[in-house]
C-alpha cells in the first residue's frame, strides 16, 4: 500500500539583513510561526573602533545592498534590517535611507529594527518610555534623540553596564536585572534595545509583574516584518503581540 507524505507546507519567506556579528537567529525563530521562512544574511564586519565607529560603519546604505539582494534570491517578499544600533544612529534620515537602499536592492518591502521598534511603541500606546539598552553613552544618546524624534518622552535611558564586547554573551539574568533597574514608576512602556540581547521568555512574566508593555528589539523585528504580510507573529502573553 502506497502512503502519501504531505507537504512541505507553502512558505512566505522573510528576509533578515543581520549585523555580522547577529547570533540570536533561534530567538527570531520562536516568533515565527511554521508557514513563515526566515531567510538571514549578514553583512560584512565593521572596522575597529568604538561603539559610535562600529554602528555607524553598518549604518551606510551600501552596507546593506548585498545582504538584501542575497535573501530577495531566494524568495523573501519583506527585508529587515535587524539593527537597532545601526539603523537609529543615523537619525531619522539614515534609517530612511537604509530603507531606500534595501528598495534600490531589491527588496518588495523594507524594514528597520528601529523603525519597527517605533511602530509597536506606538500600537502598545506608549508615550513616556524607559529605555534600556547595552551602549556606550554617545550610542545610547543618539538612541534617546532617535525615539524622542518620534514623539516619545523618554523618561529614562539605562545602559547595561558591560563591556559592549561582552552583549553577546549576555543572558536573561542580565536583560531581566537591567529591565529591573530602568524602570520608572511614570513610564508606561519600556523598550528593550539591541538585537544581540535574548528576551522572549523574560517578556511576557516582566510585563505582568511590573504592570506595563515591553517591547525588545528582536520582538518589534519579528511582529513588523510579519505585519507587513499580514501575519501574526508568536509569543504567549505578549502585549504587543495581543493587539
């Protein structure tokens, strides 16, 4: 008797333009649901230098030119480029035209973590945030002048307090210790920047225990970049997530 195997079920393909040094690719994964792809290049390294050099070097539009043309090769129908740092430290402008050269590349549809993150701070009705984040202070300021630009009061702006080398080996202890320690009693959301910091097990849990919407980097990512296809990102209990 012949079976007959089923599938593989259609996929919508969705194209993350990573920094070269992105590690946090399952996280990505766990908002996605199973008809999703997600197809993920990186760009190439950024010179030496500190904080400020590094970000912006992967704030150029050429930067993300070749990333994009490799995922939209094989199908994605949306690009994000899933840099908060890198796409913010710009100002506006510079994210705009980060947009424009994912465009230029190809891209149907292009995205920017924080521009993404701006969108879900305002769909969870935001307006005074706590911002938390890993930077150097001249990166977290530019950060800051980015959200209050679009209309944010940012009634804090908290660095974790390592050696930004050390981000990437960063857990949850401390992303929920720094989440702890920016809160402010007046802030009725707060935004956890940086692709590199692991959240989606600490979002749901923090948000009830401090009675307020969080909304991470890799989170406002992952929910633009399916909303823009008209999809729904997955996270249990996750306020922006529910809206």
């Amino acid at each position: 008797m012949k079976r007959h195997v089923q599938g593989p079920e259609p996929q919508t393909g969705v194209g993350i333009v990573a920094p070269y040094d992105f590690a946090r690719d399952r996280e990505l994964w766990r908002w996605v649901p199973p008809t999703v792809s997600l197809f993920i290049a990186r760009t190439g390294g950024s010179p030496e230098g500190d904080n400020l050099d590094s970000v912006s070097a992967l704030n150029r539009p050429a930067t993300v030119r070749r990333p994009t043309r490799e995922v939209c090769a094989v199908g994605a129908e949306v690009v994000i480029y899933a840099c908060t740092a890198c796409s913010f430290v710009g100002g506006t402008l510079g994210e705009a035209a980060l947009r424009q050269a994912m465009l230029d590349a190809g891209a149907p549809r292009a995205l920017t973590t924080s521009g993404a993150a701006v969108s879900a701070l305002r769909t969870v009705k935001a307006q005074r945030v706590a911002v938390v984040h890993p930077y150097e202070r001249p990166v977290g300021n530019r950060l800051r002048d980015f959200l209050c630009t679009a209309g944010f009061d940012v009634v804090a702006c908290t660095p974790l307090g390592i050696p930004v080398r050390e981000v990437l080996s960063a857990g949850y202890a401390e992303v929920a210790e720094l989440i702890h320690a920016g809160d402010r009693p007046d802030a009725d959301a707060i935004f956890v920047s940086c692709t590199a910091l692991p959240t989606y097990d600490l979002i749901a849990p923090l948000e009830a225990e401090l009675g307020k919407p969080i909304v991470t980097a890799n989170q406002a990512t992952v929910w633009a970049a399916l909303r823009a296809l008209d999809l729904n990102a997955t996270g249990p209990d996750q306020t922006l997530l529910n809206l």
